[in-house]
C-alpha cells in the first residue's frame, strides 16, 4: 500500500513538471502574438495557445483525481502536493485572462474565451473533484467504459460454494458498487465550457440509466433474504438494508446531478449561442473602414438601423439570459462558478457592443458630414465654374448688339444674380461646415504619420494596460494598423486600442481649404457678373438715348403735346441713367460721353422749335377728347340704366296671392318711375351734348376724331329713344297691372261675396212665409249682380288695354309678360264664376216659385185630411153601440175619403222629390264654391222642407191607420150585435108563433 501511494505521489510530480512546462510554452506563444500585434501583423499562435492550456487543464484535472486518493490514504505529504497543484491552476487562470485580453476582439477561440474563471474560485477544496469520463470528446459508448457493472447473482453464486454464499457475495457486490458510484458522483466535476458540460450531461444519463437498472438487482436481493440459512440470515439482513439505504441516496445523487446538469447545458448553450453571435457583430464592427476609401454610408446606416433593431430584439433574451443565471445562483446551482464565469461574460461583451453602437452611431454621422461636405464643396466648385464660363460667355457685348439682345439678357442676368445670391449661403454654409469636418485621412493605414496627432474617445475602453473614458483626448502614436492603433492615454499609458474607439478631431485641413478656395472662385464669380452687367446696362441706356435722338421731325409732329414734352423728359431721363450706366462701364470712353451730351443739348432746342407749331393742333383734337369722354360717360349711365331695367322686365313676379303681387307691383313702378326720372335727366344731358357736339362739328368739319365723334354721337341718340321707349312702355304695362290687379281683387271680393251667400243656404225652408222671404232675397240679389257687372266690364278693358302695352313691349324686347297672362286667366275665371252666380239666383228664384206653388196645394190637402181625421175620431168615440146605422155611414165615408189620402200621398212624394232635387243644387253648387275658395263655407241649419213633408206624412198615415182600425173595430162590433138582435126576434117568433097561428087560426 505505502509502495503504491508513493507511486502516486511520484506520478503527481511528474505531471506538475509537465503541467510547467506546458504552461511556459504557453506564454512564450503568448508574448510572441502580443509583439506581433504591436507590430501591426494578425495573430498567428491562437490554436497553439489554446491546445497548450487545454492539455494543462487536463494534467490538472489528473492531479486532482490522484491527490484525493492520497487524501482518502492520509499520505503524510499531502499538503505539499496540493500547494502546487493549486499554484499551477492560478498561473492557468492568470494566463487564460491574458488570452482573453489579448483575443478578446473575436480572435480568441471559444472554448477558451468562454472559460472565464475567477481565481479566488479555484480553491483547494476543489481539488476533490475528479472527472466521470477521461477525455473531453469521448462518445457516448465509450464514456461508460471507466466504470464497471457489478457481477450478476448467477455469475457470484457459480464462483461461490454455496448457494448462500453466493447471495451474500451478491449483496456485498451491490453495495459495493452503490458506494463506489456514490463517491464518483460526489467527486465528480460540472464542465466549465459548452463540450465539457455536454459530455457530462450525456454521461450522467447512461450512470442514471445505470442507477435506475440497478433496482431490479436490489429487488432480487431481497427476493432471497428469505431463503438465506440461519448461519448467514444476519449478515444479509444487515448488508441488505445498508444496501438499500445507500441506493436511495445514489438514485437521489443521480437525479440531481442529471436535472443540474440539465439546467446547466440549457445556460451555457444559450449562453454560448449568444456570445458566438456578439463576437461576430464585434468583429463586423471592428474590422468596418471608417477611412475616406469608404463613403458608402448610407449602406452602413441602413446596417447599422438593423444591428440596432436586433439589439433590441436581443436585449429581452439577454435579459432572460441574466435572470437565468441569477435564479440558478440563487438556488445555489453546483456549478455556480461556471454560470457566473457565462453570466459576466455576456455582461461584458453586451456592454462592449452597446459601446460599439455608440462609437459607430457617432462615426456614421460624422462620416456622412465628411463625405456629404466633399460632395457639396466639389459640386459647388463645378457649378461656380461652369457658371463663370457660361457668364463670360453669355454676357459679352459690344455696341452692335441690338436692344432687344440687350434688354434680354439684362433680365436673364438678374436670373443669374439670383441663383448667385442662393450660392451665397450655400458657399457660407460650406465655409461654416468646414470647420467642424473631422478628419479621416489618418485612418488610413497607408497614411503614416509624421507626428503623433490628438484623437478623442467616443466610448469607454478598459484593459489591465490602459483605461480610457468617453471624451477623453489622447495621443495618436501609430496607426499602422487599421483596426488598432496604438494611443497614449491622459494618464500616460500606452496599449493598442480599437480604431472604431475614437475619432480625429477638427479642424480637417483639406476641409477648410476646399471651403476657402469655393469662396474665393465664388467672389470671382460675382465681380464677373457685375461687371458684364455693368457693361450691358450702360449699352441698353445708349441704345435707348440713342432712339430719341435719333426721331425725325416728321415723326414729332405727328405726336401729341403731351406726348412730346415726355419724349422730352424721356431724352433727358435716358442721358442722365447712361450718365449713371457708363461711370463703370468698360465700353465707353469719357470722349464718348461728350460727344452724346452735344447731340442731346442739339436735340432738345430742335424739340422746343416744334413743340410750339403743335399746339394750336393740340387743342381742337383736345375738345374731341372731351366730347368723346362725355358721350363715353353718358354711354355708360345709359347702358347702367338699360341693364337694370332689363334686369325687371326678365325678373318675374315671384309671389302668388294678390295682395303680395300689388305691393310688388307698387315697388316695380316706384323703381321704375325713378328709372325713368334717371333717364330723363340723361336724356337731357345728353340734349345738351348733342347740340355742343354738333356746333363743334360744324366748326371743325376736317379733323381726324370728327368722324369717330359723329359716329359716336349717332349711336348715342339712337340708343337713348330705344332705352327711353322702353321704359316708358314698361311703366305704362305696371300701371295697367296695377290697375288689373284692384280691380281683380274688387271683382274677386264681390263674387266671393255672393258666392258665399249662395252656399250658406243648405236646405228649402219648411215655411211658406219663409220661401217667400228668400225668394225676395234672391230677387234682390239679382238685380245686384245685374247692377255690379260694370266691374267686369271694366276689368276686361283693362286686360285689352294691358294686352296692348304688352304687344309694345314684345316688339321691343323680346319678352313675354307671364305676370298679364296670369291676371287675363284669372280674369276669365271670374267671369265665369260671376256668370255662373247670376245662373244660381235665376235657377233658384224660378225652383222656388215652382216650389211655392206645389208646397201650398200641399198644405191644403194636409190640413183637409187632418181635420177631417181628428173629426171622423171624435165621432168614432163618442157613438154609441146601438146607433147601426150611423157606423156603416162612418164606414162608407171612411171609404170614400181613401181617394183623398191617395191623391195626398201623391203630392206629398211630389213635393219631397222636388224639395229633394233643390237641396241637392244647393249641395252641389256649395261644393263648387268651397274648391273654388279653398276653405268651407259656413252653414246655416234650418229645418229642411223635404224633412217637414216627410214627418208630416208619417204622422198623417199613423193618425189614419189608426182611424181605420177603430172604425173596422165598431163595425164588427156593430155587426155582431145585428147578428145577436137578429138572432133574438128569430127565436121569439119561433115561441109565438104557435098561440098567433092558434090566434088566427080561431080567428
């Protein structure tokens, strides 16, 4: 046993001499791509450093698993061999930080850049911690090759030499392993990267797998604990429950182990997918030109719109991320450690980014401006130039160009001078801008500097070597290199840096001389254009002097006064601006200027002579004018009045009823008569006129605007008889309208009058006296309406008169008058109606009288009959039974007077027909007036004759029904008695007659 410890130990020894050497190799390879990178070259050891750290850590892991097998022993030199194994794991942390710092910009593989391990974490308790699988790749198959299965029963119980033996060989065998896989689990390490953590999780389901099987052996244990002898019954009790106890605790062990590991690959995998996708943006960004050989910015901020999109997108994940991490630090995760070394490093990378985003968001607008000033300034330059060229090309005259050429191009010149004062502050805006260009030239690597330049940090940047914050100003030393430079910073220290991490300040060199150089060619420009300007002015003002003086005589005389004292202050106005022009102007000569002033002074004395004989022609053509100008006023004033009296005659008569139509009406002709009082007094005027007019053409027969004046005066007079003519026939028709319209209405009132006298009457008076009375009235009414028929006698004159101003005023002006054609209709209805009244009297008057007649026979016959009834009653109820014979009388008269009532009947039923008949005219004439009036009539109720007949009929043939019904009733009555009385003397003369025949038979 001592001999194998020392072995162990001896082993230890020698793999902390190999772990030494692995990790000085390390850090030459190390330092050799530190000189490398400060010399401006890639990286070239990466994979060497990475293998050389990965074998150490293996070695490391070795160390451990055989130092706690020394510790279960108690090997008395323990302590020294853990001392330098924990020595050997700092310098490993130590140098894996360096890698980090040193590749950390994307160059450093993942597994190592990943594998952040504080060092206060790796402590000796640690060291206890052994792998569950040799290498780190193995497959699966191979994983589970380190650890055995235990022996089945069958195989112990074959090697036993009992049966019971062998069970209990198999319970010991069991334990065993339970133990032993206990102990591996225990000491068994979590993973540290995203393989190692994979490897673990795979090779912890085949030892749960493993653990989960082993129950059917532990079960089949204790299927025999019942069989076991006597002699070994205790021992496999004791084991069994041992056994079982320890097996609970490892299928427990396993199963935390598995779900940790679960959640743990679970971490790091999204972990890992998110620093992968971080160090690529990290190195797009890194490895982007921000030189003047890039100017496609537009595309690198639609990129840059994106990357910030999918960070925001990423930030939610990232923070589930972190919540994540904390969660299983809060539960006290085993592999604590490894999350936190994920956790940070997503922190510190995510920052870097964000930082990334800052610098490049800073370098997009500051490279846009570059490049956007560039751009301006070269086209402002080129649009300067051209635009020089094409004004000395242009604007270059001399005095052979015409006026016309002239006056053209003055005006297009000062399109020119507007497009240059719109230059102007586009040249003082790239004057402005210039200032604040930053500079992009020494960002480029084939720009060596001559001396170190200041630089200004856009970020925050921290290293063991240097620190840098935002704004900070810092020397540029080298720039050999495009994405790192070599900076000293505030403090003093030196390190190689990000490029993306500053800028170069203004002021940009180049920038400011392109703005000055603009700003000059643009004051070239415009003294150009002032000068050519200056030139055609001049020239456009001798051209123009040069017309006046060049008038003939001929052509002064044939002008106006007027016009020839302004072609004077013309010639003097054009001197005195080429006087003005021609101060600056290059064209003209002081001899020149001399000679013009001697033509002008020759010029003007040769106007005065001629202004003088032009007067006197002056001043007839002068009264023309005016004379012209008067008849011009009166024209328009007349046509003014014309067009508001065309304007009402086309107006129509917009009301309805009669009342609003006269006061209408009576506006048309109080408007229309101060119309024509208007006219009048133009009329007048112009009376006037014509007489001024005519004696000033007898005078001045010959003069040029004696035509136009006659023509003029002409028409004038002809047109105000026609306007004149017209309103007066158009007053005269709204008089005759007015007139129409009162005696429309007085005509209206009066037929409506009797109109409604006719329908109030609604049924025939049931009284003589009363018809009688009414037909006085209807007499009396209709000498009325034959007296009153001068109303419409008079309104059909006004019609025809009216029809005949309306005949007038159609010749005149085509214009119908629909106001006269409406009151001629209306005119003819009531007549109508009136005729229709002085019928309704006639009719009725005659009905009546015939109705008087029948109603008074009516009369007599009724009262006949009633008093005959009333007496023929009265002596029915007073005779006596006995008086036979006076009631057969009765009977005959009762007989008799059926013809009276019959022929009573008949008159009756004539006089309702008739009676009927009238009330029904009456009916229907009211209706008539109602439509006519739109609204009824009121009614006045009295007793229809019609209804008196019939109630007097019902009465008279109740009164006679019951008359002869009394009547038949005494005489049955009568005749029962003859009967009886007969009867009586028949039966006496039977009883006498024997003793009269024995009478006269004696006798």
């Amino acid at each position: 046993r001592l001999e194998l410890l020392l072995q162990i130990a001896n082993k230890i020894q020698n793999g902390t001499l190999s772990c030494e050497e692995k990790l000085t190799l390390a850090r030459n390879t190390l330092q050799a791509d530190e000189a490398h990178l400060e010399s401006g070259q890639p990286v070239q050891y990466e994979s060497d450093v990475v293998m050389y750290l990965q074998e150490c850590e293996g070695l490391i892991r070795q160390l451990q698993a055989d130092i706690q097998i020394l510790r279960d022993e108690n090997y008395y030199q323990l302590e020294e061999l853990v001392f330098k194994t924990v020595r050997l794991q700092d310098e490993l942390v130590t140098l894996r930080l360096e890698c980090t710092n040193l590749y950390r910009k994307g160059h450093f593989s993942t597994p190592s850049s990943l594998d952040l391990v504080q060092p206060s974490s790796l402590s000796t308790r640690h060291l206890k911690a052994e792998p569950l699988m040799k290498g780190t790749h193995t497959t699966p198959a191979a994983s589970t090759s380190w650890f055995r299965k235990p022996m089945t029963r069958a195989e112990l119980v074959a090697i036993s030499s009992s049966e019971d033996e062998g069970n209990l060989r198999f319970v010991y065998e069991l334990l065993s392993w339970v133990e032993e896989m206990q102990m591996k689990l225990e000491r068994a390490e979590w993973g540290s990267d995203l393989p190692s953590v994979e490897s673990q999780l795979t090779v912890q389901r085949h030892i749960h797998s493993s653990v989960e099987d082993l129950g059917s052996s532990v079960k089949e244990a204790r299927m025999y604990e019942g069989k076991m002898s006597q002699n070994f019954h205790t021992s496999y009790t004791e084991t069994l429950g041992k056994l079982e106890t320890q097996y609970c605790k490892l299928l427990e062990t396993s199963s935390f182990r598995l779900r940790h590991l679960q959640s743990l690959y679970a971490f790091v995998s999204q972990a890992t997918a998110e620093l992968i996708w971080l160090n690529e943006k990290e190195e797009e960004e890194l490895a982007f030109d921000w030189s003047d050989n890039n100017p496609n910015m537009a595309a690198k901020r639609n990129y840059f719109s994106e990357l910030t999109m999918e960070l925001e997108e990423k930030q939610d994940v990232f923070r589930s991320l972190q919540d994540t991490a904390e969660l299983l630090s809060l539960e006290n995760h085993p592999a604590k450690q490894t999350v936190e070394a994920y956790s940070a490093a997503v922190q510190t990378q995510w920052q870097w980014i964000k930082q990334l985003c800052l610098c490049v968001e800073q370098h997009v607008r500051e490279n846009s401006a570059y490049f956007q000033f560039f751009s301006d300034a070269q086209d402002s330059e080129t649009y300067l130039k051209n635009l020089q060229d094409t004004i000395k090309r242009k604007y270059s005259c001399d005095r052979n160009t015409t006026l016309t050429r002239l006056e053209d191009l003055l005006q297009d010149s000062m399109d020119e001078k507007e497009q240059l004062i719109h230059s102007k502050s586009s040249v003082a805006s790239l004057v402005g801008r210039s200032k604040s260009i930053i500079q992009l030239k020494p960002r480029n690597p084939d720009h060596a500097l001559k001396n170190t330049i200041s630089v200004k940090a856009i970020c925050d940047y921290r290293q063991i070597e240097i620190t840098i914050c935002k704004n900070d100003e810092c020397v540029l030393e080298d720039n050999s290199q495009r994405t790192k430079w070599k900076v000293i910073s505030p403090t003093g220290n030196e390190a190689m840096v990000p490029s993306v991490c500053f800028l170069i300040p203004p002021p940009n060199k180049e920038a400011i001389d392109m703005a000055i150089r603009v700003e000059q060619l643009y004051q070239k420009v415009m003294s150009l254009w002032h000068q050519l300007h200056v030139n055609m002015k001049s020239l456009v003002s001798w051209n123009y002097l040069r017309k006046d003086i060049s008038l003939e005589a001929a052509n002064v005389t044939s002008l106006a006064t007027g016009e020839c004292h302004q072609t004077m202050r013309n010639l003097q106005v054009h001197y005195d601006d080429f006087l003005e022009d021609s101060r600056d102007s290059e064209l003209f000569s002081v001899a020149d200027r001399l000679h013009l002033e001697e033509e002008v002074e020759a010029c003007k004395e040769h106007f005065q002579q001629l202004l003088q004989s032009m007067e006197n022609e002056d001043k007839d053509e002068t009264a023309s004018r005016t004379y012209l100008s008067e008849l011009k006023n009166i024209r328009l004033h007349l046509e003014e009045c014309e067009q508001r009296l065309v304007g009402t005659i086309r107006t129509p008569s917009s009301t309805r009823t009669d009342g609003d139509a006269l006061q209408e009406n009576t506006f048309r002709v109080a408007e229309q008569e101060r119309l024509k009082e208007d006219l009048h007094h133009l009329k007048a005027d112009m009376e006037q006129l014509s007489e001024r007019c005519n004696i000033f053409l007898h005078k001045s027969p010959t003069g040029s605007s004696t035509p136009l004046l006659r023509s003029e005066l002409n028409l004038l007079v002809e047109k105000m008889d026609h306007v004149y003519g017209l309103s007066s026939v158009y007053l005269d028709k709204l008089k005759t309208i007015d007139v129409i319209i009162r005696n429309t209405q007085g005509a209206e009132s009066l037929v409506k009058g009797y109109e409604v006298k006719l329908s109030q009457e609604e049924a025939l008076p049931a009284d003589l006296s009363a018809i009688q009375s009414h037909r006085s009235t209807l007499k009396q009414w209709l000498s009325e309406v034959n007296s009153e028929s001068s109303v419409f006698a008079a309104l059909e004159d006004d019609l025809a008169r009216a029809k005949v101003v309306a005949d007038q005023l159609y010749q005149m002006k085509q214009e119908r008058s629909l106001d006269l054609e409406r009151y001629q209709e209306k005119g003819s209805q009531l007549w109508d109606r009136w005729q229709r009244v002085s019928l309704q009297i006639e009719t009725r008057q005659a009905e009546l009288e015939s109705i008087e007649y029948m109603l008074g026979d009516y009369r007599n016959c009724h009262g006949s009959l009633i008093q005959w009834i009333e007496e023929t009653t009265t002596q029915q109820e007073l005779m006596k039974p006995g008086q036979a014979e006076d009631s057969r009388v009765l009977s005959e008269q009762l007989s008799q007077q059926m013809v009276r009532v019959l022929i009573f009947v008949t008159k009756s039923l004539q006089d309702f027909t008739v009676d009927g008949d009238y009330e029904l005219q009456l009916m229907t004439y009211r209706a008539f007036v109602e439509s006519q009036q739109k609204s009824p009539v009121k009614r006045r109720r009295m007793l229809s004759s019609s209804d008196s007949i019939a109630q007097e009929f019902m009465d008279l043939r109740t009164r006679y029904t019951a008359l002869v019904t009394l009547t038949t009733q005494h005489v049955k009555y009568i005749s029962d008695a003859l009967r009886r009385l007969e009867e009586e003397e028949v039966r006496k003369v039977s009883v006498y007659l024997p003793g009269i025949k024995k009478c006269f038979g004696h006798g």
